[in-house]
C-alpha cells in the first residue's frame, strides 16, 4: 500500500506467506502492486476491503503457472476485478444496514498522486460518491476504462462480457458520472482556499468568509458508522449547514487541526489526544462548496497514518 518495494511486500499483508519465498511470482506482483491497489479501491472506496481482495489476488496468483501468462499485467488487473467485483456486491448488502451515511473511506496520498491529475480526480471523495451512484458492473467498467484506460477486449475479460456490452456500459456509466461529477476542473489553490476559510471559522469564530463561499443548494455529510457521533442524514442548503457549523465550529476548536493531503486533495484533519477524530474533505464546483464531508468513523481511518501510493500505470 505504500511506496516502499521490498522483498518483504509481496503478499497484501506487507509480508510473504509462512514458508514462501520470493520469487518471479513475488517479483510480479510486488510490480504491479500500487497499480492493483488502486483499481480496488476506486471501485470498492474502502482501503480495507481493497487490501482483503489483494489477499485473495495473491493467493490465486500464487498458484498461477506464470509459464503460461502471456501479459502478467493484464491477467492481474483482470483477478482484482473479478475479486473487487464479488466484494462490492458484498459491500452493497452490508451498506444497506449502515448506520448513518456511508462515506468512502480517506487515504493521506503521497504528494505525487496529485500530480497526475486524472488520478486525482478519480480517487476524491467527492468522485468516489459519485462511483457510488453506479452498479458494480458500471462502476468496474467505468474505472477500468476511464481511469486505466484499458481496451475494451481487455475490459470484457475481466467483467465477463463481450466487448460490444462493454462499450454500450461504458456509453451508460460515462453519462451518468458526467451528470454528477464536480463541475470543471478544481484547482488544489481553490480547495485550499476553502479549506482556510472553514479554519480561519474555527480559529477566531468569524464564519463570514466561510458562509461566501457555501453553494446555496451545499450538502453535508458525517459518516460515524454507529461508533461516533455524527449527522445521520444529509444537511442540505447553506442556511441549515451554517447554523450546524455555527454550533459545531466551538467544539472543533478543541481539537488540533491539521492540513493534509487527502485522496490527492487538500484537506482537514481532526486530531483530538494524539489521534486522528475526523477527516474532512470538501467538493467544489464554479468556486463554491457544494459538498462537505466528515469522516469520522474511527475503522476508516486507519489509512490517515501513513502517504499511500496510487498508480494508473
């Protein structure tokens, strides 16, 4: 999950299995690692699940004769997808039971994610909800094909579908995110600025400059998973979110904030004795903040302890 390539990161866990040594198996997966990582996670918006299908991946290919793997690449993207397709059905009748709303789930990237900037478009919190919007055939499509830019013959493969299928999903999926996506590209700059506005509130209770910038129509959403406290349903308009920062930003002010790098966005982080509390990330569309969201579930919040690296390639 990190950047670190070591012969002790060939199995998911960040360590090879009792009694296996590395080998061409190892070496290959150890490659292409980051890379499998990354097709998980943007379709499952879970770091822990993506790491159990990577558990899973290993072990298949672990068995696999490489002698007749013609492009080892291919076939290990085409595993991932198969395991992350069978975990998001998995994931979809467990978030049926969530309690509150459910939140993809943070990860402090490495500086260099952002600057591939289709990556960091793709990994946002903001575009993970909106993936959320997709089925898991759609959604597997949509990330293989506009993310990784695979082929459609490549793509057919790996969902089980021919190729003319996967053009038709891949027409349907690419409409409907287009609906929904962030509106233009959003600088870094633009997310910062936000993001000083909403701890320049905090720090002197002056929430003017933050209030200018609130989209008439912003959304709020806390994701506490039934563990912390946090808003159950979506806040929606600026005066309901202003009244509720309004009587929140006096207990934020207790905690120690922090700016980070967050799915290869700027964000803020909530720290309260030593601990990461909350992570919150901001969607922004025309200069205006149309979406808010507070990660506070403390199991998704483990990856904020260390920079991941995503890779497309």
């Amino acid at each position: 999950m990190n950047g670190e390539h070591d012969k002790n990161a060939g199995s998911p866990a960040g360590r090879l299995p009792d009694g296996q040594d590395a080998g061409p198996a190892t070496d290959a997966f150890v490659a292409h690692r980051n890379l499998l990582f990354t097709v998980a996670y943007e379709m499952l918006g879970s770091a822990a699940d993506a790491e159990d299908v990577l558990q899973e991946v290993w072990l298949r290919w672990a068995g696999v004769d490489l002698g007749t793997v013609r492009d080892q690449r291919a076939y290990l993207v085409r595993i991932t997808t198969r395991q992350a397709l069978s975990r998001l059905r998995t994931l979809g009748r467990r978030k049926e039971t969530y309690v509150g709303t459910w939140l993809p789930e943070p990860l402090l990237t490495t500086p260099d994610v952002a600057d591939d900037v289709e990556l960091a478009d793709s990994v946002s919190l903001a575009m993970l909800l909106v993936l959320e919007t997709l089925a898991p055939t759609e959604r597997a499509v949509f990330v293989l094909r506009d993310v990784f830019d695979l082929g459609y013959d490549e793509i057919a493969g790996a969902v089980d579908k021919s190729p003319a299928a996967v053009r038709q999903i891949a027409h349907r999926a690419r409409a409907h995110v287009a609906a929904r996506r962030p509106r233009g590209a959003v600088s870094a700059a633009e997310t910062k600025h936000a993001l000083d506005a909403f701890q320049r509130a905090t720090d002197t209770g002056e929430l003017q400059g933050l209030l200018d910038i609130l989209a008439p129509d912003v959304v709020l959403l806390g994701d506490g998973g039934g563990v912390k406290q946090a808003v159950l349903l979506p806040i929606v308009g600026a005066d309901k979110v202003a009244r509720l920062l309004t009587h929140g930003l006096g207990r934020i002010a207790a905690f120690s904030l922090r700016p980070a790098q967050v799915n290869a966005r700027p964000a803020l982080v909530l720290h309260l004795d030593g601990e990461v509390d909350t992570v919150l990330a901001l969607r922004i569309d025309d200069g205006l903040i149309t979406g808010i969201y507070a990660v506070r579930n403390p199991e998704k919040l483990s990856g904020m302890r260390k920079g991941t690296t995503l890779l497309r390639r």
